[in-house]
C-alpha cells in the first residue's frame, strides 16, 4: 500500500540551468514531491537515476550529448519501476510519438503551468503505485500470464471482423471470451484491437489507468510481468488489454508493435480474444487479421452487409488466408427479415458456422450494466448461442456448422462457387432464389 506521507521522489534533467532551477523553485512548495537530484546531461540522467532511484525522471528532449529520448530508452532498460515525464517545447505529433515510444508516460509542452506540472507529476506517480500494487497479486494461478510461458506454449487467436460496423462484434467477443472462461477454465485474453473507439471497457464496466499504449517502447521487453501490469482482470477472470483512451493516443500504436503484443498474448494464454474495427486500410487491422487463427466474421441479415462480407471474402482470398480460417456467424438471426441462410451461403460461398439469435432489449440492458448476457442471463438464447460458440471453440470444431452439421457439407451449399460452377450474377445474384 502506499505511504501517505512518502513524497515523490523527482530527478530533473534538463541542460539550461534557468530551466532547471525554475522547475525546482516551482515544486519547492509542494508538500509531497521531492526533488532529489538534478542532472545537466542525458548520460548524468541516466547515472543518476540508477543511484538515486526516484520515482519520476523529468527529462529535457533537447540536450547536447545525448537527447531525452535515447536517455529514457535507457533509463527504462536500466533502471526499473523509474517513470519518465518528457518535457518539450516542440509539441509535434512526431515527438510525442517517439516520446511514448521510448517509454515516457506523459508529455508536457513547454512553458507549461505549474499546476500541469505538478498534476502530471501526480498522475504518473499515482498509476506507478497502482501498477506496483498489482505487482505482489502476480502468481500463475488460472487467468493469469503463464509462468511458464515458453516458445512451445501457442495459444489460439481468435479475431472477430466486419466490414460494417454496429453488427455485434464487440458483443459477441466479449461475451465469447468470458464464455470460453466459464466452460474451459483455460487463460483467456481479451484485447480490444479497436484502437480508436474501444467499447470492451465499457462493455465488461472494466476500467483501468493502463492501456496498450502503456506497452510502448516496451515491446521488446514484452513479458509475462509486463502483460500482468498492463491487463486488467474481469470479475470473470478474462485478462484483458484495454484499447487506448483517446483516439489520438490509438495513432501511437503500429502494427508492428501489436505483432509482438499478439505473439506475446499467445504465449501467455491458452485463447486470445481480439476485437477490430472495420478497416482494412489500417495496417494495425491487418496486422490482428493476419496473426488470427480464426477471424470470425460477423454479418446481418441485412444486404449491406452480406455484400460487404462477401467482398472480405474476396480480400481474404487475395491475402491468401486459408478458407477455414474466416469463420462466419450470422448474428440477430432471426426468420423476420425475409433472407434465409442457406440462400445466404450460396450466394457468398461460404458457410454460415453459426447463428446468433437476436435478443433485444436483454442484450443493451446487459451492455448497459456491463456485465455480459452470458454471466447475467445465461438461460437467455442468445447466451445460449454464445456458449454453444464457445463450447466448439474449446473442442476446437469451429470449422463444424452448428447443429452437428459437418463444416464439409455445408461447404457443399457455399461451394457451388467452389467448384467452378460460376458465380451468380451480380454481386448477390441468387440470394433471393428458392430453394
Ligand atoms: N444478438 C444481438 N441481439 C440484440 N442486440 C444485439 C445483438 N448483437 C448486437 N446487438 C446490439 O447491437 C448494437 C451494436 O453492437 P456492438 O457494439 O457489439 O457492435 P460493433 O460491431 O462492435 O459496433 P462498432 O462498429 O461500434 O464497434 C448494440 O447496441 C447491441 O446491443
Ligand atoms: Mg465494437
């Protein structure tokens, strides 16, 4: 627990002595920060906080030997559990994206107030202890990072995609990684790969002052301890990975940083649940697509949507993804909306693995609240498609139609197209043909 009395302790590197000497006067009267040292060069800096340990290092971007930035890349390498505030007086993207990347946890723009100088100090120090505070509750226990995580250890990635938005996706992960928790007791992560508009948060009523961009300029120092400070636990015990807070802190976040994520992901857990947004121009989406075992796809009995799935269809040919790996499901499938199914399959030529019936008022009820259909209402049908979903997951026949219908046969509907019999005309010619 933290000692209310214990000041923060602050190291100030910055090479102007005017500067330096500003920032400590300003922070003289603060009753609980400290400064303890100060430092003209990066190197010094770096020294310094090795010996001295504070808890925050105030770091100048611009200095003559070495630049705040290569010196918190060292700092963070070097000396654990230090936080790094970068100070700047050019507020550009670029700087504030090589900044995060490095490791610093918040950035201030020269001249900047007293008062968001001492409130930053405050907010890093404040998600310091709380990160410190997960740290003793670390044990390999079930939900949690393996210890063991080695190389050999490859969980399953399952990814859920739409080309369209507002189709349940968000719904339908959330609701498929407790499920898959409750049946399998397995270690199961959650990730919301929405980047810029992240609801699983909101969805689980999780909150937590860490996100993945607190995973930057980290990467390489990816672990099983690193995944435990930044994962937040669901009363369900899902670990999950939050999406960034705002969406221009979602920018910070590459592609290549979110390969390591995964691959770390999966090596800490048995099954990682990932959600997306709709885009394929974001190489941060195609980069979830490409490391998923299984994207599943969901549409609605809505022609827009068929359309645009079978267009994904198309580009998942083209980024030669294995026909198995694109797993549909039809969601709010119900008898009211004049399409049927099979028509569906035969038109897209793909199968239709599952349904996910439709349920109203109980599925928004449950959003709002925030806790899932499946731990509130698990008698409910759509929970009840849910754990179905989940319970192939875990046998691992999720390339089977549901209702012991082999994935193969209903092929056979879809694979019209397959076989070369030629498409339907139009994009999607036949999906109103009878039977
Ligand atoms: N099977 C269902 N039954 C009833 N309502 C549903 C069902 N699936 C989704 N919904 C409703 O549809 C809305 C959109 O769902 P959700 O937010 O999961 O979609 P999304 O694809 O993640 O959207 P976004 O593009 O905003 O990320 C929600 O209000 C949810 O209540
Ligand atoms: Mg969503």
């Amino acid at each position: 627990m933290s000692d209310p009395q214990r000041k923060i302790k602050l190291l100030v590197v910055d090479d102007i002595v005017e500067t330096r000497n500003n920032l400590i006067n300003l922070l003289y009267f603060e009753k609980d920060i400290e400064v303890i040292g100060s430092a003209t060069r990066g190197q010094e800096g770096i020294d310094l906080a090795k010996k001295l340990q504070p808890d925050i290092v105030l770091m100048d971007i611009n200095m003559p030997d070495m630049d705040g930035i290569t010196a918190t890349e060292r700092i963070m390498q070097q000396v654990p559990g230090v936080s790094v505030i970068m100070m700047s007086v050019q507020g550009e993207q670029d700087y504030l994206r090589r900044a995060m990347r490095a490791g610093a946890r918040e950035f201030l723009v020269k001249p900047f107030t007293s008062e968001e100088l001492t409130s930053g100090i405050r907010h890093v120090y404040a998600e310091n202890q709380n990160l410190r505070r997960l740290q003793p509750v670390v044990t390999a226990g079930q939900g949690t990072p393996a210890a063991d995580a080695s190389d050999d250890h490859l969980g399953e990635v399952i990814s859920v995609f739409s080309p369209k938005g507002g189709v349940g996706r968000t719904t339908i992960i959330t609701n498929l990684a407790v499920a898959v928790k409750q049946h399998s007791k397995k270690r199961v992560a959650l990730m919301d790969g929405s980047l810029f508009f992240g609801d699983v948060g909101i969805m689980l009523d999780v909150r937590n002052n860490k996100t993945m961009n607190d995973l930057q300029g980290r990467v390489d120092q990816l672990d099983a301890q690193l995944l435990t400070d930044v994962m937040m636990t669901h009363s369900s015990e899902v670990k999950i990975l939050l999406a960034p807070p705002k969406p221009e802190q979602a920018e910070l976040v590459v592609a290549e940083d979110l390969k390591r994520i995964i691959q770390e992901l999966r090596r800490n857990f048995d099954y990682v649940f990932i959600d997306t947004f709709p885009s394929l121009k974001e190489e941060t989406q195609l980069a979830i697509l490409d490391a998923s075992d299984y994207i599943l796809t969901v549409m609605t009995l809505e022609m827009p949507s068929i359309k645009d799935v079978r267009l994904f269809l198309e580009v998942a040919e083209l980024l030669e993804y294995p026909r198995d790996k694109i797993v549909l499901i039809l969601n709010r499938a119900d008898s009211k909306h004049g399409l049927r199914a099979e028509n569906i399959e035969a038109t897209i030529g793909h199968p239709i693995t599952a349904t996910i019936v439709s349920s109203g008022a109980a599925v928004t009820l449950s959003i709002n609240r925030g806790t899932p259909l499946v731990m509130d209402a698990p008698d409910n049908p759509f929970s009840k498609d849910i754990e179905a979903l989940a319970k192939r997951i875990i046998a691992g026949t999720l390339n089977q139609k549901e209702s012991g219908k082999k994935g193969k046969e209903v092929a056979a509907v879809g694979g019209e197209h397959g076989k070369g019999s030629g498409k339907p005309g139009g994009l999607l010619g036949g999906l109103f043909k009878k039977r």
